[in-house]
C-alpha cells in the first residue's frame, strides 16, 4: 500500500493483464470488493500492458502466464527491468513447478493459482504488496510446494555445441530446422541431444525444456527478451505435446 505525502495510506494500484475478458473482470470485482486494492488498467496483450503501466504507474501488476504474443513471465521480466520497485505476481492457471521457478527467476513476487478461493488470492497478493520474497516460498499459494531457489545447473558438463542444441530445443525448434541452421545433418543434431540426455539426467525432449525453464541457463540466451519461455509461450511444448490448460 502507497502512501500520500501527509502518511496518508492508501489503496494499492493494480494493473491487470489477462487475454480473457472475463477472468479480467473477475479478478477486478476481486479486488475491488477487497481493501486495500484499486484497479487502475487492463490490458489483454503484453504490449497494451507495457504502455498502460507506463501511464498509470501502479504499484502492482497480475498478469496471466499464457498471452498472445509475449507470454507473462517475459513480460513480467521486461516491466520489472523498465519501473523498479513494481510489484509482479502470476496469476495462472497451469500447476507446474517449471514454470513457478522460471517465473521466480524473472523476478516476480508470486506465482498463483487461479483455482484460489477470493479471500485467499487477496490474502496472498497483500502479502506480495507488503514485503519482498513475501510468496517465495509457497509460490502456488496454497502450501503445498516449497520449491525454494532453482535446482542445480549442471549445464557445464555440456559442450558449446551441445549448448547451443538445447538453447535452440528451448525455442521449439525441430531436429531438422536445428540441423538447418546450424548447418549440420539431423543425424548428428539427434547425436548431440542423446548426449545431452546422458549429460543431464533427461528422458525426453520435454523433459530437457522444462530443465532449460528450471535452470535459466539455456533459454535466457534463446528468447526475445529472455524471461525463460519462448516468446509466446506456446513453443515452450516439445512438438505434439498438449498445451497446457489455461
């Protein structure tokens, strides 16, 4: 909560970006019925985020992890790095501790549910507005999961080569199109991942995104703007893998 010259405490002012109208208009009647709260933008895209934040200053910004063009935790990196001292939380409805680190990685304040009941998302958001780290460790925000720092980085064991592969797997690129541009056959592009495989402890190539997300390692290096999911988020899935449910 701001605070006026005089000491005069004041409402929290709170920007929310979600594509789907209607999850924007639950969470402001969330809020508004709250204390503490004042809803002062809207936007349904990371771009109108960014301009709305840039004119009505809040002190607190929820934005979904899914959006259009740029997903939520890369926007989230972006307006943190533009307006320090904002608040960010995730407000999602994906349950994946991938993306929890990813997104504590960025820099946010909380990652939660969309499943949480009103009084509790007020309660948690509160918390984020009245101290640093205050969701840290329980960022689903329901308790069950203490994912504390990231998991160990072992991506030195990897070659430069081997690197670069999975920066580009992070990316949602094929073998072939990685082969493409790194001008060499898909044959030894699957050579690489086998190894990498070996090197990192990974079954699948699902499971070597979610290790890029975890880790940051790979997948700063290979977005536009480097939050830790490819730009959209929706390549984040290894091909023909469902996308997650909003």
């Amino acid at each position: 909560m701001t605070s006026t010259d005089d000491g005069t405490e004041v409402a929290w002012r709170t920007v929310i970006v979600d594509d789907h109208e209607l999850l924007r208009a639950g969470t402001r009647g969330i809020l508004e019925a709250a204390t503490g709260f004042v809803v002062v933008g809207e936007a349904a895209d990371a771009e109108v985020a960014r301009q709305v934040v840039t004119d009505t200053r809040p002190d607190l910004v929820i934005t979904d992890i899914r959006l259009p063009t740029t997903n939520g935790i890369e926007l989230a990196a972006q307006l943190l790095d533009a307006h320090p001292g904002l608040v960010v939380v995730i407000l999602s409805a994906y349950d994946d501790e991938h993306y929890v680190r990813a997104a504590l990685g960025a820099g946010v304040s909380g990652y939660l549910l969309k499943t949480l009941p009103s009084h509790e998302l007020v309660a948690a958001l509160t918390d984020a507005c009245s101290g640093p780290g205050a969701l840290a460790r329980t960022p689903l925000g329901r308790g069950e999961k203490d994912l504390g720092g990231p998991g160990p980085d072992t991506s030195e064991q990897l070659t430069a080569r081997e690197s670069e592969v999975v920066r580009l797997v992070a990316r949602g690129m094929s073998n072939k199109s990685i082969a493409h541009q790194l001008g060499i056959s898909p044959r030894t592009v699957e050579g690489h991942l086998n190894h990498v495989f070996d090197k990192l402890g990974v079954l699948s190539r699902t499971e070597l995104v979610h290790y890029a997300l975890a880790t940051g390692s790979f997948v700063r290096d290979a977005t536009v703007g480097g939050a830790g999911i490819p730009n959209g988020s929706r390549d984040v899935a290894a091909p023909d893998e469902p996308e997650p449910p909003r």
